[in-house]
C-alpha cells in the first residue's frame, strides 16, 4: 500500500471519531476557556465529554458497520475484559464493549470507556491470552487519557495548522476527498510527522502498562509478545498493513522490548476456553470456510485432542441447526466426551427447533437454576419461550438481559418485538426506539419515544409518561450539535 492511498485509508478510519472533537477543540480555541479535567493529564477534555464523545462514535459505529450479537462472544469479551479491567488503572469501570463483523484484524478503545475489536482478531490468535494482551493495552490507553493527550499536543502547535488540517479532513467528509488529503500532504507534512511520534509514546507506554495488567490479572505474560509476532506474520502473509497495525505502528523493537518485559516474569500456561475454541471456529467458518466449514472440521475430528474434539462437535451441530438437520445435530452432540453448558444449551435449542420445545423449556428452566446469570442461556430461554407463544415471560427475560446489556441492539429488537405480540405498546416502542437510539438512529428513536408517550397517556400510565419523556430528552440532546 503506497503512502497516499495508506494515508486516505486512515484518515477515512479516523473521520468519524474526530468530527465530534474538531467541534469541541473550535470552540476551545475560539475562547481560550479551556474546561479543567480535574486531574493533570490534560486541560482540555472532561472525563465527561470523553463520555459524551465515545457514545456518539459508538452510535456512529453501529449506524455505519455490522456489528455482532452472539450471546457467547458477547459474554466471553465482557468476562475477558472485567478479569483486567481492576489491574487496569482505569478511573471508569463501565465500559461500553462493541465486536465488528469484519475479518480484519483489529481493535480499538475510544475515549468514554469505548472497547472494541473485530471479530476476525480471534483468527490471529491461538489463545485468549493474546487477545487479553490486546485488550490490556487498550485498557492502557484508555486509563492513561491518551486521547485528551494527544489533543493538547495538537493544541499546542501552530493553530493555522490545526485549523488546516480541519478543514482538510472537512473537505474528505463531504466531497472532495482527493483535494482533502492532498491538503494534508502538503502542508501538513511536519505535524503530522510529530504526531506520529507522539503516538509511539503512547504505544510503548500502553505496551508497558498492559504488560503490567496481563500479569496481575493472570493472564500469561508471553501472549504478548507472541501476539506481536502473529500480527507481524500475518502482515507479511496478506501483504498490506491490517488496520490495527496502521494505528498502532508495530516495530521490530516493540517486539523484543515485549519479550525482554515477559522475561522478567515467571511463566504461565496459557488459557484456551472452551468458549475459546467454539469462537475460533465460528471465525473461521464464518470468514474462511463458508459452505467447506462441515467437511473441514469432520476432518480435524481425526488427530483433534479431548478438548479440540469437544469443540468440533459443538460446531459440527451448530452448524447442523443451521442448516435444519435437527436430529444430526443431536446425534452429533451425543460424542461430546466432556458435556458443559454451552453444550447442554444446544442441546435444547435443537430439541426445540424440532418440535419438543416443552421438554426443552424444562431442562432451560432448570439449568437456569445452576447459571442464574449465562447471558447465551437467558437468551436462548427468552427465544424458545417466545417460539411457544409465552411472550409474557420472554418480555421478562428480556428486560432483565436490557438492564444488564444496555448496549446491545439485539436485545432491544427482540424485546420490542416480544412486548409488541404482548400487546404491550408502551413498552415496544420505548424497546424498539433503544433499538434505533444503539445503532445511531435518533431521529428514529426520538419518534418512537413520542409513540410511547402518546400511548402512556391513552393508557393514564404517569409513572410511564414521565419516565419517556425524561428519555426523550436525553436522546434529544444527543441529537444537538455542540454549542460554539
């Protein structure tokens, strides 16, 4: 990739996140009243309006990419994340945590308390201590305010500079792209250069300090530098430069420095979950094997261990309920040598696809009992329960699941959905305008809002009515563009 078109592809990456900000930074810098931090990292951006800009990216996100819902994966990365998140330093503890459907390697954490990835970073990895390596140095950038860094670095150099560079990027957002970068490239070729050089500050500071949270937090210190290592591989194997490289610049010398910090500590077996492994598989089959998916993995069954076998058998059925082979999929999990709950989970969703939704509701109900709070098996109960026509008590499950996971469009959709076939009109639109409010759609949200308070006061349901109309502004602030 030459230098013009790496360029373009960055600063197209970087747009959305820093149009919000260039409205705060304008407005600073237009009265020299910079809003006070409350600590000595910067003087520029609250941990407030890191919030309010992080919730704005991610809403962006979610409007502009596909982004997953899979109960599993979605649980994995929340425990993941929480296991280092008390090492990490940080000054918030709720995160917002979001995985892209791409198989690119990636991933990202916006101020805010935003953590991201790509689900393909899971193809890079041979185990979920690489990927808590990644995600511990996120963390780091996060808890050491890198982005209000790096913006007070911007804002001590030559404003008519900065003020450039904003109306080139201005120029890339809306039409002529070509002309933007071309702007940037010429003029802005030494601050752009010094930037770059304050990033691999960063860099080595958030490798340092993640290398400090991998351990404390159990994780082995040698994932690190062998993730390294893999994404180095994995440039070289593709020929260009995967996304997170094109962040955050990857040399021979961070590699060595890793492995020189991993030396000074004991060494530790690394983890493979068995959620892990079904993750990995499911990656795969989803961006590498397609319709080959079931021939490979009955393949691996021959020289898989104990624990691999599992797995591939997991899959194996999975993906025989997705093609409707219902009785296949239950005979395959049959060979599971070691049973678990992500197992007995598909289990019941094979018995209830093919009928025995009865007899697959008991054994949910009581494997509920052992797991009160399994994100995959709330959500399966909530699925098979509203196939069997109880949507009362789907709509039950679900607003319990929304409290707890208030980021995930999925939920909210099947919720409103749910209360919708309940006849539960209130509840539905507030549901499904969530729905829209996640994935960057407020002027839709704004609108169901207003659908539920009509209906709250058809319904002389006060204690409903406020409590929407106090949502509504919210949203509708949201909606506003910053002042200045």
């Amino acid at each position: 990739m030459n230098t013009f078109n790496w360029l373009r592809t960055s600063i197209k990456h970087c747009i959305l996140c820093l149009l919000p900000l260039f409205s705060v930074l304008a407005h600073a810098q237009d009265s020299q009243q910079l809003p006070s931090l409350g600590d000595a990292t910067s003087g520029l951006i609250s941990l407030q309006e890191e919030r309010a800009l992080g919730q704005n990216w991610l809403r962006n996100l979610r409007s502009q990419a596909p982004t997953m819902d899979d109960p599993i994966l979605m649980e994995w990365f929340h425990d993941l994340i929480y296991r280092l998140v008390p090492d990490s330093d940080l000054q918030i503890s709720d995160l917002h945590l979001v995985t892209v459907d791409s198989p690119q390697l990636n991933a990202f954490a916006v101020p805010g308390g935003i953590v991201g990835i790509n689900y393909g970073l899971l193809l890079y990895s041979d185990n979920e201590d690489q990927i808590a390596s990644v995600l511990a140095h996120e963390l780091a950038h996060l808890s050491q305010r890198h982005f209000a860094r790096q913006v007070e670095a911007a804002r001590k150099r030559d404003p008519v500079t900065l003020a450039t560079l904003l109306a080139s990027l201005i120029l890339i957002a809306t039409s002529n792209g070509e002309a933007g970068i071309a702007g940037i490239m010429t003029t802005q070729a030494a601050a752009v250069q010094s930037q770059l050089a304050y990033t691999r500050e960063f860099e080595r500071e958030a490798d340092r300090l993640g290398m400090t949270t991998l351990v404390n937090s159990g994780f082995s210190p040698d994932a690190m530098p062998a993730m390294f290592r893999n994404m180095l591989d994995a440039a070289r194997f593709r020929g260009d430069v995967p996304e997170f490289l094109q962040t955050h610049p990857l040399t021979a010398t961070r590699v060595a420095d890793a492995a020189g910090r991993a030396g000074a500590y004991a060494g530790k077996q690394t983890e493979k979950s068995f959620r892990f492994r079904v993750l990995r598989l499911k990656a795969e089959a989803r961006y590498q094997l397609g319709d080959e998916a079931q021939v490979e993995f009955t393949k691996r069954l021959d020289e898989a261990t104990n624990s691999q076998r599992d797995a591939l058998l997991y899959m194996l059925a999975y993906l025989d309920l997705q093609q409707e082979r219902y009785q296949a999929g239950l005979e395959t999990l049959e060979k599971v040598g070691t049973p678990n709950l992500l197992t007995n989970i598909l289990q019941q969703q094979l018995l209830a696809s093919s009928g025995e939704r009865s007899r697959a509701l008991d054994t949910l109900r009581e494997l509920r009992v052992l797991h009160p709070n399994s994100l995959p098996l709330e959500s399966t109960y909530a699925t098979v329960l509203a196939d069997a026509g109880n949507y009362a008590e789907a709509t039950r499950v679900l607003r319990h699941l929304t409290e707890d996971y208030p980021d995930n469009p999925g939920l909210w959709e099947s919720l409103s959905q749910n209360a919708s076939k309940q006849k539960d009109l209130i509840l539905a639109s507030r549901a499904l305008a969530e729905y829209y409010y996640t994935t960057g759609r407020s002027q839709e949200a704004a609108q169901q809002l207003r659908n539920a308070i009509r209906q709250a006061e058809l319904e002389n349901d006060l204690q409903r009515e406020l409590a929407l109309k106090a949502r509504l502004k919210v949203i509708d602030v949201g909606q506003r563009p910053p002042r200045g």
